[in-house]
C-alpha cells in the first residue's frame, strides 16, 4: 500500500519537533547538531528570535493579497537587494526551481523580443542541479534525474565541468546563455575558480550572451559575501536565489539587469504565492540578520575554523576522508567509504549532514555557528569516522 505521503524521498528514521541555533530535538528531548541546515536554507539557524518578531508581526497584520496589488514589503525587499546587487530589477517566487525557470524564460525572452527568437539554447555544465522541473531537470542534465519523465526539454547544451575548450565549442548561433553555479552543491560541493568565473563573464560579452549563475545554494552569505559571485569581482545579468534568503520559509527570487529583464513584460510570467506578505517579512529580517555589523565576518571566521579542522581530521582519517572540498560554511568531505554510511554514522552521532554527488558529504551548518558548535562538530565526525574504520 502507498504511504499517506507520496513515497518519493528515503528518509532518516528520525523526526525533530522543535530548533534552536544550529540545534534539533526529537519529541523525547533527543539533541542533535545541525550541520545541514535543511539543504543550506536556515542561514539563521532554527528559532531566530528576529524571524519569529517579523513573521508573527505581519501574520497579525495580512496574509496574502497576491500579486494583483501593491505589497510593500516585496517593493522593500526588492529595493535593498537591488541595492546590495549588480540587479535593477527582482522577480519574487517559491522555490529554487521556480527561480532557474524565471532565469530560463527570461533569457529566451530578452533575445525573442529583439527579434532573435532562434537564441534560446543555454550552456550548463556537467554536475550541475537546477531543479526537479521539466526544464531545470534539462537543465541539470542528470540522467538518473531525467529517467522516465519523457523527452528531455530542449534547448540545453551540456558541457564537461572545467573544460574551456568544449564550452567554447558549444556556443553557436542559437546560444543565449551560459548558466553555472559559482559553488556546485549537489554536484559535490566543486568551486568554479574566480579566474574561470572572470573568463564567463568575458566569453558572454565577446559573443552577446547573458550570463546566469544559479545562486541558491552558495548565496545569502554561505561564502562569506552576501553572493559568492563577490569573490570573483564580476556580475552576472541574471540570478537566481533562494533557500537562505527566506530563512527556512519558501522564498525566492530572482535577480536581474534592466536590459537582461527588458523581455520580461506585464502578462509573462506570474506567481500567485511569490513574494507574499509573509514571505517577504521573513525576508526582510534575514537581509536584516546577514547583512548586520559583524555577521559576514563570523561566516569567514567559521569557515577557516572548519576547514582547517576538517583537514586535519582527514590526516587523523585518511582511510575514510579523500578531500575537503567547498567554500565558506558550504564545505564537504569526499570519503572513500560510501558517503550513505557516512551520513548514518553520523546520524548515529546525533550530527546532521547531507550526501552530495561525487560520492560527497556536505557540511551547510547554519551561518550562526560559533567556535563551540564547530569544535562539537569536528568531534562528532572523528567518532564517525573511528565507527567506519572500525567496520571496515
């Protein structure tokens, strides 16, 4: 018999009922340390009293209106992204997905409406995530993602990760568009070098492209800059947000120049729910959080206190722990026992942490962690580790 809820996740036999910080707690009261952040989305861990202020004031205020009406708060959050961003114009939704699908459309858009309709084909790279829709499962070009749902969607043109040479070839009359993530996440956690960033950005303008990167996991401070595009000192024309700009509530966004949105008029495209009252109050009081005296600065702290601990954790492990992988609080182990067994070892420890592809475990804890929770961390891992060599 099918379970109540479809049966389209293999979950962990564990259920938390209430979070605090960077931690979680069953129903019994059972502790564990949060390393994953629900996939990089509580970027300010679980219960900030700052959130709960902004949500539980509008949700006495209004709920929802749609965007038939003005909203104040979505024009209030739109204004300071735009003013922390390269982007003069917001699009606000509900997922990650519906955010690559606006960046999608809308750089097919900006070419048809200049006449030039036969440019809709997009550049992505091998390892890539992008969604679970039709189009961003193109996008992605994972088989084991694409099995079985028909035709993929065309107009996507794969190319090996980190392979100039191949991604030059692939740009031909019908390209409108190179889409990268600057931190690959679910690909197992591979940073694109700023150099190779910079080389995008002046391959898009050699040729008349627009650039997209596809933010959603390493954005809203998870590298140490509000946008890992920052460290790289380039923009794209289009971005695409989500998971930590809502703080654990369903937001979106995306983000994009005036002349790359130009296409993008009244009647083509839509979200009844995006940028509603609520979500955009949370949203407000994250970029309040992130982007406060010292915040960013705690990122970067943590992020040298992690990754040098993880690599002396993989010297103490070496049959376990291959590589530390990632950047800022977006890190991740490549391990050479199965990296299934290494998220259940350290469950067994009451610690949180995410398989990736690669055969990658990530670490995305919340971007509050302090010196505490990230030696409590590494401690947690080192038991883990022992318990698998002990196996093997």
């Amino acid at each position: 018999m099918i379970n109540a809820v479809l049966p389209t996740y293999t979950r962990a036999p564990v259920a938390f009922v209430r979070g605090v910080g960077a931690r979680v707690f069953t129903e019994d009261d059972t502790e564990y340390l949060d390393f994953g952040a629900g996939v990089a989305v509580n970027s300010c861990g679980h219960a900030h009293p700052h959130l709960i202020a902004a949500l539980t004031e509008q949700a006495n205020k209004i709920w929802h209106t749609s965007n038939l009406y003005q909203m104040p708060g979505q024009e209030k959050l739109a204004q300071r992204l735009i003013d922390s961003t390269f982007a003069d114009t917001v699009f606000f939704c509900n997922s990650g997905a519906e955010a690559n699908e606006l960046a999608i459309k809308m750089a097919r858009k900006h070419f048809a409406a200049k006449g030039e309709a036969e440019k809709f084909h997009i550049i992505t790279f091998e390892g890539a995530f992008h969604g679970r829709t039709l189009a961003t499962l193109a996008a992605g070009g994972q088989q084991k993602y694409l099995e079985g749902f028909g035709p993929k969607a065309a107009g996507f043109d794969q190319v090996a990760f980190g392979d100039h040479k191949a991604l030059e070839a692939a740009i031909g009359p019908q390209t409108a568009a190179i889409m990268i993530e600057p931190v690959q996440g679910e690909g197992g956690l591979r940073n694109v070098p700023s150099q190779c960033l910079k080389g995008l950005r002046a391959l898009c303008d050699a040729h008349g492209l627009l650039l997209i990167f596809d933010e959603i996991q390493c954005g809203v401070g998870r590298t140490g800059k509000l946008f890992a595009h920052e460290w790289a000192g380039i923009t794209p024309d289009i971005m695409s947000v989500a998971k930590g700009i809502g703080g654990g509530f369903p937001l979106g966004a995306v983000l994009a120049t005036e002349a790359a949105a130009s296409g993008m008029v009244a009647g083509t495209h839509g979200s009844t729910f995006g940028g509603n009252p609520l979500a955009t109050a949370v949203g407000n009081a994250v970029l309040d959080v992130v982007l406060g005296e010292g915040f960013l600065d705690n990122v970067n702290r943590q992020s040298i206190n992690m990754k040098q601990s993880l690599e002396r954790l993989k010297d103490t492990h070496p049959d376990v722990i291959e590589e530390v992988r990632g950047s800022g609080l977006m890190m991740g182990l490549k391990v050479k026992v199965l990296n299934t067994d290494f998220v259940k070892a350290a469950l067994d420890q009451k610690l949180l942490v995410i398989g990736a592809g690669d055969n990658v475990v990530r670490l995305l804890p919340p971007l509050i962690v302090n010196d505490e929770d990230v030696a409590e961390a590494i401690a947690k891992l080192d038991a883990a580790c022992t318990a698998l060599e002990k196996k093997t």
